[in-house]
C-alpha cells in the first residue's frame, strides 16, 4: 500500500506540474 499511495503522490505531483506548465505555456506564447 506504501508503494501505491508514493505512486499517487508522483502522479499527482506530474499531473499538477502538467497543469502548471500548460498555463504558463500559453501565457508566454501571449508575450513578446
């Protein structure tokens, strides 16, 4: 079960830093 909820926080983790990324993404591309 240790290994399971390790393996949820990474996913987690990966899908909010996806997240994170996409939005800063599409606000650079309306900058300079």
């Amino acid at each position: 079960s240790k290994i399971n909820q390790e393996r949820r926080t990474r996913l987690t983790q990966a899908l909010q830093a996806g997240i994170r990324a996409s939005s800063s993404s599409s606000a650079d591309s309306d900058g300079p």
